[in-house]
C-alpha cells in the first residue's frame, strides 16, 4: 500500500499538468481490500477520487470475463462508442 496521502499527491500533480488519473482496480477492486475500491484508503473522505476507475473481473462474479470503466462526465462526454 502507498503511505497515507500518495495517491492525494499523485491527484495534484495530474490536475495541476491536466493529466487524467487512472486508477485500475482489476485486482484491488470490489472489497477485496477492506474498501469499496482499493484507493479509497487514501481518497476516502477527501473529495478527491481518480477521474477514470478501471474494473473487471468482478463485475461478473467472475462467471464471466468481463471489463469496464467507470469516469467523470468529463471524461464520458468526450468518448465515443467503443473507445
């Protein structure tokens, strides 16, 4: 686990050169932490969150191979069906 506040670092860098924050929760995921998502241990409570979240697996109860991600309407707005 990064120490405590890492992740609220690497969130002001990448807003401070407009670069998005992707945080991929393949494996760390759906409570498999002791949180919702792995980098709520750091964003939580904070009002900072990564602008893209990437997810898998358990989406399906890992009946199925699946994949997903979840962003910001600024982030949505601004992709096209399938990209």
């Amino acid at each position: 686990m990064p120490s405590a506040g890492y992740l609220k670092r690497v969130k002001d860098v990448c807003v401070k050169h407009n670069v998005l924050l992707v945080a991929d929760e393949v494996q760390t995921g759906f409570g498999r932490t002791g949180k919702l998502m792995g980098c709520d241990h750091d964003f939580d409570g904070t009002g900072t969150k990564p602008d893209i979240l990437v997810l898998a697996k358990s989406i399906s109860g890992g009946f199925m191979p699946s994949s997903g991600i979840v962003a910001d309407d600024h982030v949505m707005e601004n992709m096209k069906i399938g990209e």
